[in-house]
C-alpha cells in the first residue's frame, strides 16, 4: 500500500526522528512554522496519526494543561528512512 505525505509530514517527520515526544506547538516554533499557521502543523499530525505513522502520549505541561507529547512509530521510522 502506497502512504502519500506532504512536505510538511516529512519535515515533521524528520524533526520527531531526533526529537522525540515533542508536541505540536513545539514542533511548530521549531520549524520556524508562524504561529497562524499552527493548524497546519496540528492537521498533520492528525494525518499522520490516521496513517499510523506518529502516536502520542499524553503529558502535563509546565503551566499543567494536557498535552500531546508526540513521537514516530514504527512505520512512522520505516518510511523514513525510506524516504532520506
């Protein structure tokens, strides 16, 4: 089964490889993604989660608000490396 992802999956993708259980808005300041388009980047963690290519956990954040801490699964590090 062929798995189509955009720019922006493979850009997060490659970001979770060596950043682990980070979440959203991280992954977006350090994309240098603007804060409007923090959608985007949430979307596309949707998307991937669907595809089964990314998971999360769920965490507390230092101002104790729930979290998503995310980070690639299996598949997610299979395509991977396919891709590079």
């Amino acid at each position: 089964m062929e798995i189509r992802i955009g720019a922006l999956q493979i850009k997060i993708l490659k970001y979770l490889a060596f950043n682990p259980e980070q979440n959203a808005q991280a992954i977006q300041q350090a994309l240098g993604i603007p804060d409007k388009n923090y959608p985007s980047v949430w979307n596309a963690l949707q998307k991937m989660k669907e595809k089964d290519l990314v998971d999360f956990k769920n965490a507390i954040s230092k101002k104790n608000v729930p979290i998503k801490n995310w980070f690639l699964t299996g598949k997610g590090k299979t395509l991977l490396s396919i891709i590079e």
